[in-house]
C-alpha cells in the first residue's frame, strides 16, 4: 500500500469496473458507510477512507496549516483518486466531505462522473439573505463549548445532530465516534467546517449531482440543501423518508435506493 493509501486509511471492496467513494462526515469514520457501502460491492469497486485525524489515518500527517482549510481535504482526496486511477467514478459524501467532495471534483473534473452529497451545506453561516442556519454567536458558543468540555459536548450535540430520540442507540454510537476523535484535531475541525463558505464552487461543478436531503435536519436544513441544489447545475435533490443529520446510519435502506436509482 503506497504512503496516500495508508495516509487516508483507504479499503477497496467489490468487484465491478466502475468505482464509488464514500466520505465521511465531521467527528466519524468510514465504518459509518457500513450499513451503505456493501449494498453496491456487486457493481462497483467500493473505496472508503478516513479522513486525516479521523478513525485509522495517520495522525502523524495532521498538518495544522494544512488542514486549516477544506481544501487540505480535498487535495487528500483528489490525491486518492489519482493513486487510485480513478475516472468517471461515482462520489458519495456526507456532511462535510459533500463540499470537500465539490472541491475535488472541481479540481480533477473528470475523476468523478457523479456527486452524491447525503446533507449538503455550501455555508453554515447566515449571512444577509442568505439562511444557513445559524448565526455567528450561536457557531462562536458552539466552539467554545467543544474546546472547553469535549466529552461533554459530545454527549449533548450527537444526539440532537442524529436525531431519531426513538432510536437512542444511534445518538449513542455517534457520541462514542465523536469521543474517539481527538480533541485537538475536533475543534480544529469543526472550527473549519462550520466557518467554511463553498457557495462560489457550486456552480462550477460539471459532475451530475444528486443531493440527500432529510427532514428535521438541525445541522442541515431542507432550504440549505434547495440552495446547494438550485446552484449546481446538473442537480437534483431527493427528500428521504429520514429525520435527522446521517441517514448513512438511521436511514440505510433509503440511502442505498436513492444512489442506486441515480447512479
């Protein structure tokens, strides 16, 4: 395995000629993909990685000029992709790594052919007209508190960001995910995720585009995701029958239809 694969973490799957990359969100691991990625081993390679910080990356590479920038994560993943040989492949992305993703297909445009992005924001920010969905201070009061008390930021967000309270064992295992993370590196993280603005890169993605939207999305509402669909061009948005922030987990089923009935 060359330096980029074990860097990222990467595992290949399947055995069909095309390729899908699945990409995981803030606080996780590609052993989120879990319920997902093997439902499309019979047609396509399947190749989930890590983000550097995250799951079984190499720390060691955590570079904080780097990744002080979404576009850190997405020369990492263009550079997968080229390791990888990849073209015309299939991109699916969660959370964060949706605008990661964008980047990288902006980058090396004919790497994929398709962008699946499962609960998109192109800015988290509200600012002027434009409603991301939460106001500097409330961005500011969330960051402090993941810097003061990790764990317990944790056990108070992961929950509410997973929705489905009738389902408690979801909000559990993304709490857990998220104590995995060291702490340093989550607060870095979050401060580049939730600062970060990609609403200029939607209109230059060439790359046919499915956006996964769900309802009661406290992270990512049904209007952020409209906005990322109505400025890619080649776009369309479905609304799962899912609530919460990572239908990957509480939603399988639903997710795998929906990329299947796309790609």
């Amino acid at each position: 395995m060359t330096s980029i694969l074990r860097r990222n973490n990467v595992k290949i799957s399947g055995t069909g000629e095309r390729t899908i990359v699945f990409a995981h969100g803030f606080g996780c691991d590609q052993n989120m993909w879990r319920f997902v990625s093997p439902a499309f081993e019979d047609e396509f390679r399947t190749v989930l990685f890590d983000h550097v910080g995250a799951g079984g990356s190499d720390l060691a590479a955590y570079d904080t000029t780097k990744y002080s920038t979404l576009a850190g994560y997405a020369d990492d993943l263009a550079e997968i992709g080229i390791e990888l040989g990849l073209k015309d492949a299939v991109f699916v992305g969660h959370s964060v790594s949706s605008m990661i993703g964008v980047m990288a297909s902006i980058k090396v445009p004919e790497m994929f052919e398709s962008l699946v992005l499962v609960g998109p924001s192109a800015r988290y920010l509200d600012e002027g007209e434009y409603i991301g969905g939460f106001s500097h201070a409330q961005i500011e009061e969330l960051l402090e508190s993941l810097a003061d008390n990790h764990l317990g930021w944790s056990a108070a967000m992961a929950p509410a960001i997973m929705g489905n309270p009738d389902r408690p064992e979801l909000g559990e295992e993304l709490t857990n995910s998220f104590c995995r993370t060291d702490p340093d590196i989550a607060k870095a993280f979050a401060r580049v995720t939730f600062m970060s603005d990609n609403r200029d890169d939607l209109s230059k993605v060439t790359a046919r585009t499915l956006i996964l939207q769900c309802r009661e999305d406290i992270i990512a509402s049904e209007q952020v995701g409209a906005y990322v669909q109505q400025h890619i061009p080649k776009s369309e948005m479905v609304i799962l029958d899912a609530t919460g922030h990572c239908p990957n987990l509480s939603a399988p089923n639903e997710v795998v239809a929906a990329i299947k009935a796309f790609v």
